[in-house]
C-alpha cells in the first residue's frame, strides 16, 4: 500500500520536512558540498545547498553518497553511505534519488517528533 500527501502529487512516497545538516561526498573526484536538508523521503530527499555553485562532480551520471545528522537532546543519528544520483539542479537546490529505497524511514516519523527545534 502506498500513501500520498495530496492526491494530485505525482511522487509516490511521503515526504518529511527536516532541517538537518548534510554533506555530500564523491569519491571519484574527491569533491564535497554541504547543506541543509529540505525533505526527505523513502526514495530521495531535496537539499538547499549553502553554496551557489555545484561541482560537476556531481551530476546525473555519478552515484555519490550522502551522509545525514540528526541532532537530538542528548545524542545524534548518523545515516552514512547513502549512495545516491541527482534528478534535479535548480535554484540552489539539489534533488536526489536513492539507488536503494531508503531502510531507514519509518524511524523518521518517530524521530520527528523528538527532534531539536532549530
């Protein structure tokens, strides 16, 4: 069974709003970005990158990896080695599909709820 947010959204998964910090990294030419993560879902997430200008080391043709941190009250979740390809550059913003569905994501509706306030 899939759910969608709004039945005129043409994703098939839900997406979750998070403000956490992300760092993208590909190891073919040792580049790096940092931003901010918009949303989040099963099979990719939207990131605001904090830089107006994107390597081309990262473009649809390579899978890079992601790694995400969610700060809690007395501790932090680390997702590592999210393998990803980007779908979309636009606006500063990067939007990437996972090359597996994400194992982690029924953890986020609870984690949410017990996130820090930013």
């Amino acid at each position: 069974m899939k759910f969608k947010q709004d039945l005129s959204e043409k994703r098939d998964s839900v997406r979750i709003n998070f403000r956490v910090p992300v760092e993208i990294l590909c190891s073919e030419t040792e580049a790096s970005l940092e931003g901010m993560l918009v949303n989040l879902s099963i099979n990719g997430m939207l990131i605001e990158l904090n830089s107006d200008t994107l390597p081309v080391a990262v473009d649809k043709e390579k899978v890079c990896v992601a790694r995400l941190t969610f700060q809690g009250k007395s501790s932090k979740l680390l997702i590592d080695e999210l393998q990803f390809t980007l779908v979309r550059n636009e606006n500063n913003m990067l939007a990437l599909k996972f090359s597996e569905p994400l194992e982690w994501f029924l953890l986020f509706t609870v984690y949410k709820n017990k996130q820090i306030d930013s």
